[in-house]
C-alpha cells in the first residue's frame, strides 16, 4: 500500500509539472503570436483563433472524447490520471496569469514547443495524457491493416497545418510547424532521455571475444543466434545486443578494435525491459 501510494504521488507530481509546462508554452508564448501545435491541442488552438472562444473551454470539450473512447485500451486508472490532466491543463490556462515572454516569433515557435513538449511528455511519464492525439491514432489505426499509429498522426497533422494556412495566412502556419517540430522532439527527449535505447547486430568470426568485452565493459547482455551466411553458407554465431545511445560508440570501438571487418547494424528501439537494461515505464 505504502508503495502505491508513493508510486501514485510521483506520477501527480509528473502530471503537475507536465500541466504547467503545457499551460507556459502555450499561454506564455504561442497564443500571444497566434501560433498553434499540432494535434488535438493544436485543433483546439485553431478552433479558439478561429472563433474566439475560449481555449480553456475547447480543450476538454475536444480532448476528453477521445480519452472515453479509448477507455477500454488505456485502463481506467489512465484514463482518469488523463481527464484530471486535462482538467487540471484547462484550468491553469483559465486561472494561472503565465507572462507573454517573448515578441520575437521565432523565440516564441521554439521556446512555446520547448514548454508544450516538455509538458506533454511529464504528464505522460505520470501516466496520463494531455493530448487525445495518440489515443485516436491507436484506435483508427485497430480497425485495419494498413495504417500505423504514426501515419494517421501523420496526416492528422498534415490536415491540420493546411487548414492553418488557409486560416491563419502562411507565415503564422510555417512557425506552427516549427513550434511542432519543437514540440516533437523535446517530447521524446522527455520520454526517452538520454537512456533511449539502440539494438545492435553484430556478425563476426571474433564474436566470443566481442561478447566477452562487451558484457564485462558495457554489462550488457549480449544473445547469440545461429544463422548462415548468405553468400558462402556457413554456420555462424550472430550477437544481439540492446545498449543507450551513449553506449552506441563504446560498442563500436570494441568491434572495430577487435575485428574491423566485422558487419554492425544498430536501430533505435521504441522501448526495451527486462534482461540486463535498465526497466522505463508507466504504472
């Protein structure tokens, strides 16, 4: 019990910070220069430009939809951390006085996409959601085959920055983008970290000795499959290993110092838990 609850704290304290963060980006910089994100968030932003309603009002009148429909994939107690997230983003922005920091648009594009992101990204470490984007993504994206989660977000997006130019004029549009671009990145950045985890794969007659210094310098697991080669058919022993992005080089020195003709392949990984790396998660 003792550690449910300081578990559940943590995770408000996220949700707290993320709201803040969220509600400085957008009221401290972007709603000044009428810049928007993307997203719901985004819509929401265009829709309070358009119109002139009040975007504290819009926001849970557009996102919540999205989180009851995605009930049933998130779990109840997400979906509750998500309606008090936005809730809680909704009444910040009505009731907490954010200064207008900069008038410097381009200051404002980043910097407002610095914040937004951030936010988003601590209130999803909280295990909440401050944006419905991904919620409606995932659940289009189970009713078929041939769409991804990142390509309907994609498109969403791209839909809403065209509407952008045809409302808001070009210029206000193309440093939306970049408030987005910014908004992204720090997102996973906040995600992620600096912890971001790589696959490696690596082929080499010297693999016993890469395993070795791999496992005692990095303490990385290291897994052997058997494979063929393609060309000459012989039997091999091919090492599987996951590592940050900041062990990426340490791996790299350690084959080319031992065998610098052996074949590496790394990609990023969307996540990784168990075995010997470091466990990253929402409860």
């Amino acid at each position: 019990m003792r550690s449910r609850l300081r578990r559940e704290s943590i995770n408000a304290a996220f949700i707290a910070a993320g709201i803040l963060s969220a509600a400085m980006g957008i009221k401290g910089f972007l709603v000044s220069s009428g810049f928007i994100d993307g997203g719901v968030t985004g819509v929401s932003m265009l829709v309070s430009r358009v119109t002139g309603l009040p975007l504290a009002a819009l926001l849970p009148a557009i996102n919540l939809p999205f989180v009851a429909l995605g009930f049933h994939q998130m779990g109840a107690l997400f979906a509750a951390r998500s309606v008090l997230g936005i809730a809680g983003l909704a009444v910040a922005l009505a009731f907490v006085p954010f200064p207008d920091v900069t008038p410097d648009l381009v200051l404002t594009a980043v910097f407002g996409g610095f914040f937004l992101g951030a936010g988003i990204g601590l209130a999803i470490r909280g295990g909440a959601v401050l944006d419905g984007t991904e919620i409606a993504a995932l659940l289009i994206s189970r009713r078929g085959d041939l769409l991804r989660v990142g390509d309907i977000i994609l498109g969403f997006n791209a839909v809403l920055f065209l509407s952008a130019i045809a409302l808001l004029g070009v210029e206000p549009a193309l440093y939306s983008i970049l408030t987005y671009l910014a908004a992204a990145r720090t997102l996973d950045f906040v995600i992620h970290g600096i912890d971001e985890y790589t696959a490696v794969t690596i082929v080499s007659d010297h693999h016993a000795q890469i395993r070795q210094r791999i496992m005692h310098a990095l303490g990385r697991g290291v897994t052997i499959y058997r494979g063929f080669g393609g060309m000459s058919g012989r039997e091999r022993d091919i090492l599987y290993c996951v590592v940050t992005r900041l062990e990426i080089g340490k791996v790299k020195a350690i084959v080319r110092e031992i065998d610098p003709d052996a074949f590496v392949v790394y990609h990023a990984l969307a996540g990784a838990e168990g075995g010997v790396v470091k466990t990253r998660g929402f409860h």
